[in-house]
C-alpha cells in the first residue's frame, strides 16, 4: 500500500515509516501540513496518516483542502495524535477519518492497527 505521513515531529515520522515498510508498505512523508500537498497529489497515496495538532496547519484542515481534490477522493485518512477526548474524534470523522490512533503509539501494534483500520 502506498501511505504518506504528515507530522511535524521527525522522529515520530521515522517510527511509523520504520514500522510500516517493514509490513511492506511504500511511505512517503512530510513534516510541513498544507506544503504536503502537492507532493500528497503527486504520490496519490492509498492512505494518509496524519498529525492532529501541527504548527503550521493542524490536520482538520489539511485533510479538508485533500478532499476537495478529485484525484484523492478515495484517500483514507487515519489521524495519529495526542489529543483523546471524544471532540478530536468526532472532528476527525467529520473530515472523512476512518481511523484514530493514539499517541504514544503501541510500537507492537500498531501496523496491525492501521492494516485493520484500511480493511474495515
């Protein structure tokens, strides 16, 4: 699966690009929110997973200006962040999440978690 990563902390970018490409998978990433994209139009991922919370741009609306975009329409998004109250979650569905995964993240689990959050 090709999978791009928005975070604006590097080392969390590296665990979870780490994890995933030992599942196989194909990751690209950025630690910039709305300067990602282009290179998230380019790359066309299957699944983004995103920071919540970011300096530049938080990931609400980033994922609302993706979706806008009819070449990345059937992108999932799963966002990954610290926030745990039930408001993040319920904005992050309204933006077209299908997933929401905890930091810090359960190293052991969590290509499984994003494998079963894609599948349904």
């Amino acid at each position: 699966m090709k999978i791009f990563i928005v975070d604006d902390d590097s080392d969390m970018i590296a665990v979870m690009t780490a994890l995933l490409e030992g599942e196989g998978h194909h990751v690209q990433s950025s630690v910039a929110g709305m300067t990602a994209i282009s290179e998230i139009s380019a790359f066309k991922p299957d699944l983004l997973l995103t920071d919540l919370v970011m300096a530049q741009v938080d990931g609400l609306a980033l994922c609302r200006e993706l979706r806008k975009r009819s070449d990345l329409d059937r992108m999932k998004i799963i966002f990954v962040s610290s926030k745990v109250e039930a408001y993040w979650r319920e904005q992050a569905n309204d933006v077209g999440a299908i997933g929401y995964i905890e930091k810090p993240l359960d190293t052991e689990s969590f290509s499984d978690t994003v494998a079963s959050l894609v599948s349904g």
